[in-house]
C-alpha cells in the first residue's frame, strides 16, 4: 500500500471529482432532453454541477503548482 501522501490525496480527489463531474453532465444532459433548458431542475444540476467543477480546477491548479515546485 502506498503512502498517503499530499499528492496521491490530491490525484485521489481529482479522481473523485471528475467521476461526480462525469455523472452530472449526464444527468444535466437528461434534464435538458426532458424539461428544456430553463427548468428549475436543469438550473439546480447546472449549479451543482458548476460548485464540482470550480473544486476540480482548483486542485488541479493546485497539483500543477506543487509538481512545479517539486512538492
């Protein structure tokens, strides 16, 4: 087992993020398909999805920097 060190916490919750980004865009893209772009529901996953997608970049922002500095 490896040890969990700052960086593969970081990989693991990138992982993490893009699989919750990934289930999101497709549950947007069915309510899209089922209720048009401007229901409430379509708004509120859009939103959601949006909060994930803002973490995502930080942390990958995050990791670029710290392999920069050799972290």
């Amino acid at each position: 087992m490896l040890p969990c060190t700052r960086r593969t916490a970081a990989s693991s919750t990138i992982a993490v993020l893009a699989g919750i980004i990934d289930e999101l865009t497709g549950k947007l893209h069915e309510r899209v398909k089922e209720n048009g772009l401007s229901h409430p529901s379509v708004l509120a996953v859009s939103q959601e999805l949006d909060t994930y997608i803002v973490q995502y970049q930080i942390l990958l922002g995050e990791k670029k920097r710290a392999a920069r500095s050799g972290r």
